[in-house]
C-alpha cells in the first residue's frame, strides 16, 4: 500500500470524526506524521491514565456520586471532555446512541455508568462479543423488562428489539424469529433486583432505590427447549442467537448504516432504512466488507474505514450536523476544559439537554435519530449561547493564545480560526465577517475584539457541521 500523505485539512476531518476535534496545538503536532500513522494513533493509543478521575474524588466528590441524572450524565460529561484517548468515548457515545438505554426508567444512575463502561471495553470489539454483553448488561435488561422474560411466560420486548433496533432491521425477521429469541434469553437477569421486583415481577426499582445490579442466568428459569431461529435449529441460549444475527447480511448492512451515519455523512432517520436505500451504497458495501473480513472487528472496520481512499475525499467533509454532545465537548475541550471544582461541568450537561441530547437519557428505545433533528429554533439559540460563551470567555485559553500573537485587523480572522480548530468558512460566511472586522473594529485588537469574532465564527453554520 503506497504511503499516504496528509495535510491539515485532512487531519482535521479525522479527528473530527475518530474524536471530538482537535485543538490546534494537537492537529499541529499531528500533522509531521504520514496520515496512516495518525489514524493507528488515534485508535490504539490508549493513555495509562486517560482521565484524572482522581481530582473529582479529591475536589468535586459530588460527581463522584453517580445516582441521580445530573450527576451520572456530568460524570461522563467530564470524561468526554478530558479523556486522552477520545477515541474510546466517541465509541462509547456511537454505541450509546443506537442501543439508547434510558435512566428515566431505570431511576438510577449507576447501571448507566456501567453500560457506558462497558460500552469503552467491549465497543472497540467483535460486535458478536459486544451484543452478548449487552445482552447481560443490568440497565439493558431492566430497560427493556428481560427480568420478566421467563420460560413459562416469555416477554417479547428484549427479543424484538435486539433485532429491530440493534443488529438486524426491520424486515429481515419473523414474529416467530421473536419469540424463538425471546425464549433462547429467559432466565437472562439480574442479581440485587429490589424486593418489589422479585415479589410482584415488575421493574421498579422501589423501595430500596440505589443499589448495584448484576448480571444473573436462571438456570430454573430459562427455557432449554429446541428452537427454530433465522432457519436454524438447536436447543439455543443467547450466545447462540447472537452468533447468528452476526454472520446474517442484514446485519452487517445494519451496524454499516450506522457506521456511516455517525462517521461519514448525516443519514435518513433508521425508520426509514427498510424503505429507502442509502445514500452512498458503494460505502456501505465497503464496510460490509470489512466487517466480514475482520470477524466483526468494529475498531479494524473504522481502521479500514478511517483509512479508505473515500474517507480522505473532501466531498464529505463537514457533511454532519454536530450532535449536542459532540458540539459542547468539542467546545469545552478547544476551552481548556472543565475547571474543577466549579459548576461548569452541570452547565455542559445541561446545555447539551436544552440543546435536545440529554446524556444516559434518550427519550425512547429508538434513541436519536440525529441529522437535522438537531435543529430547531430553540436547540439553535442554546447552540449558539453555549458556543459563544464558553470560547469567547476571555479568561479562556482560545481568547488568550490568540491575544499572545498580537493580532491586527489583517490577521485577526485567521488567527481565530485557526485558533478554533482551523475552521474553514465559506466565501459567503467569511466575507461578511471581514467586511465587519474592516468597518467596525479599531486598529488596536484586544480581548473583547476576539472574543467578538469568535462569537461571530460560532454562530457559524460551518462551526456548527463535522
């Protein structure tokens, strides 16, 4: 394979897609090295010590304390934004948003803690290991009540489901494939369930509230009959149907789906995947591919993926529309980070709420379809608020590196962009705003006409894309 050459564009645009951006100290750093070098980087470099969680036990122990909505979402808030190794994370919210878990049902925080967890340890992985511990996992199977999925009296909401919505997609599957499946998974449950739970077979997590769940198999309770599943027969448990789903075609064109959808370009919403073909099928079938060859490898099919000819093609390019998540992180992280103690991590996870992505906290199964949902009169404001105020704070270190280079009316737009990220604006964006700078800024630049611009390239329809 002939060595590929990269450049700052191209640096960029990997970082926004296998991170949450870069600063530009790192795409500057980055940038000497061959751009396969980069991506293996990125992708294996996995940090000793990637997050000092010890300052959250040492100054800011509420965020320790992991049961209650805001605290679990800020706790991960936190790590988005100071994780070395941000790959793990952009994996983890990959994962997060096609098997949306919610901890409005679940009460508590702590099983989202651990999907998340999970989700860094195995998301990386053969998709085959990974469903299977999903398929285990305390808040997946409270969510989707597996606890009440027993032999003599099957619940179909877990079986579905995982064909539905997390591997297959609708209409590669019978209702008798569901129940077959929901059948192979009775007796799948968890240990610790609270006394109501057991007693009266329902998922509350009352009247013993916080406490940590684990995985349990019910021998007594699971069904070891001889099942019929995607035309195989045999006497199933979960792993078995999972090896299935996995080798099934409809699968891989599934997770491929998605694998572009957040990687590549905005999507059609999944409803509509049964009915309307992808936008680009010659990428999908490249990532089947390599999901088949690499043994379901989900870190080698975005290696592969990562460093495909059409990946560094500029068409694509800024194609995605920023996720909440993805826009505060991005912008905290180009900040400095989170200062702690302070209430600045809550006003992230909070901003990425209004802005229509509550953390651990997707409003149903289907999770959030992304693209141009995440647009709306009042998501765009709160957008554009949180932007401005935290990189045009001028006690930041945006505004201040830029201050150091002293900046004139010639050179301060670039200056900031660079500063940002190395944002390129369109002619139409970035005329208006030196046309600005020309007629209304003085000879003298200081903080406050920083922080002015940047505000302007926030507010950007280019800041806003991936």
């Amino acid at each position: 394979m002939a060595t590929v050459k990269t450049n700052r564009s191209l640096t960029t645009h990997l970082l926004r897609r296998a991170g949450f951006g870069g600063t530009k100290e790192e795409i500057d750093a980055l940038n000497s090295f061959e751009y396969d070098h980069i991506v293996d980087y990125l992708l294996d470099n996995r940090h000793k010590d990637p997050v000092p969680v010890d300052l959250l036990r040492r100054y800011q122990i509420d965020l320790s304390d992991v049961r209650t909505n805001i605290s679990s979402g800020s706790y991960w808030m936190y790590r988005l934004a100071h994780n070395k190794f941000p790959f793990e994370e952009k994996i983890a919210l990959f994962w997060h948003r096609v098997f949306a878990t919610g901890q409005n049902k679940l009460i508590q925080g702590k099983p989202m803690v651990t999907q998340i967890e999970m989700f860094r340890k195995f998301g990386m992985g053969s998709f085959e290991k990974l469903l299977v511990e999903l398929s285990k996992n305390p808040a997946m199977i409270m969510w989707l009540d597996n606890q009440d999925n027993h032999k003599d009296n099957i619940n179909e909401n877990y079986g579905r489901e995982i064909l539905e919505l997390f591997s297959m997609g609708v209409g590669n599957y019978t209702e008798k494939d569901i129940k077959e499946c929901s059948r192979a998974f009775t007796g799948w449950t968890i240990e610790n369930m609270p006394y109501n739970a057991m007693k009266m077979r329902n998922n509350t997590a009352r009247p013993f509230g916080y406490i940590a769940w684990q995985f349990k198999f019910d021998e007594k309770d699971h069904d070891f009959g001889e099942k019929e599943f995607l035309g195989e027969k045999g006497d199933f448990n979960g792993e078995d149907i999972v090896r299935i789903i996995c080798k099934q075609k409809a699968t891989a064109q599934f997770i491929a789906r998605h694998i572009y959808h957040f990687y590549i370009k905005d999507e059609l919403p999944v409803p509509q995947w049964p009915h309307e073909e992808p936008i680009d099928p010659s990428a999908i079938e490249f990532i089947i591919e390599s999901y088949f060859k690499n043994k379901y490898n989900i870190k080698e099919v975005l290696r592969d993926l990562f460093k495909s000819e059409y990946f560094r093609t500029e068409e694509i390019y800024n194609k995605r529309i920023k996720s909440p998540s993805e826009l505060v992180v991005n912008s905290v992280r180009l900040s400095g980070g989170f200062d702690i103690p302070s209430e600045e991590v809550y006003k992230a996870t909070s901003s990425s709420v209004l802005m229509g992505q509550p953390l651990m906290n997707p409003t149903s199964v289907e999770g959030w379809q992304g693209g141009e949902e995440w647009i709306n009169t009042g998501s765009v404001i709160e957008r554009i608020n949180y932007c401005s105020e935290i990189l045009g704070d001028v006690n930041k270190d945006v505004v201040n590196n830029i201050v150091k280079q002293n900046p004139d009316k010639k050179n301060i737009l670039n200056l900031c962009l660079g500063e940002l990220g190395y944002i390129k604006l369109e002619l139409s964006t970035k005329i208006p705003i030196e046309e600005y700078i020309e007629n209304s800024l003085p000879e003298s630049i200081c903080s406050e006409e920083v922080s002015l611009i940047i505000k302007l390239i926030v507010s950007t329809r280019e800041f806003q894309m991936n």
